[in-house]
C-alpha cells in the first residue's frame, strides 16, 4: 500500500484526536503505529488508552513539559531534535506503517525543529509509510510537501467561557 503525507492544522480543536482516530483505524486493520509527541511532557488519557492497543501502536513524548506561556529552554530544542532524530531512524526501519508527529508544527514555529529537518523526514519517507504531522501553524512549505492538510477551525469555544480541560474529553 502507497503511504502518503497528511497535515492536520488550524487553530481549532482536533488535530490530535483526528490523528489518534488514524491510529485506532489502522491498529484495527493491523497495521503498526508510532505516535511521537512533541511539545508535549505531560500525562494525557490517550497515553493510558494506547497502552492497551500496546501490540500495534506505540507513543513516546519527545517533550519535557508545557513551555508555550514562556520561552523553550534549551533542555526542550534538545529533547525535541533528539526525537525527530529517533524518528527518522524508526520510520527508515519500516517496522511502522503510520508514523505521527503529533504537534510537529507547533514544535517548528517555536523552533524547537527546523521546518528543513521536518522537509528532509516528509522527503526521505519510504513509499510505504503513512506519515501524519499535527500542529497548529504549519509552516507553508510543509503544507507544500503533503498530499492531504485538512485545516481545523475553531468557530466557537468553551475555553472562552472558562471551562478547563476535562479529563478523557481534552486530556
């Protein structure tokens, strides 16, 4: 099977949750995913969730925890290009066949990655891998190089109303 590039984006809500949908369809068909967040270093439900479809996909965070209200230490562009590094080895291997970088663009606008490296990965990506990249603020050029962007767009909000985030539904 051809494996092509997706891009979900937007500044509304369902980038990853559409991503994490891709990934529960094709552990449903069998095939094997590799999810790899970026930016994010928390714990989230879905983290708890993958762990019981564990024989088909695979997560690890390649962040330490949320910056976005500050600056991005050092520490965090390490943690960051050190994981794009480990992906691209993985993807190369093609023990996989759905690849996600879960908030991959957002992780370029804040220059943890470089919008070039995230290029050179989409590039060298074998025939065979369905590689999906999350994110809000996709640097053109990436929306350039996939085949597939779907843009989210928030209309309306209950954040605007105060409400947090709720355990199982944003987290």
């Amino acid at each position: 099977m051809k494996g092509y590039t997706q891009v979900y984006t937007g500044s509304g809500k369902g980038k990853t949750t559409a991503a994490f949908g891709l990934a529960l369809r094709a552990a449903g068909a069998g095939l094997r995913v590799y999810i790899a967040q970026f930016v994010k270093g928390m714990k989230y439900s879905e983290l708890d969730s993958i762990k019981k479809l564990s024989d088909f996909i695979e997560i690890k965070q390649y962040g330490r925890d949320c910056f976005i209200f500050k600056d991005p230490e050092a520490e965090d562009i390490r943690v960051a290009q050190e994981g794009l590094k480990e992906v691209s080895k993985l993807m190369q291997s093609r023990k996989y066949d759905v690849i996600i970088l879960d908030e991959a663009n957002i992780a370029t606008y804040y220059k943890l990655l470089s919008v070039d490296d995230l290029l050179e990965l989409i590039q060298t990506k074998p025939e065979n891998v369905e590689l999906i990249i999350t994110g809000r603020m996709a640097d053109p050029r990436i929306i350039e190089a996939a085949d597939l962007v779907t843009e989210m767009k928030e209309i309306k909000h209950y954040y605007q109303k105060g409400i947090q985030a709720r355990d199982g539904i944003e987290k």
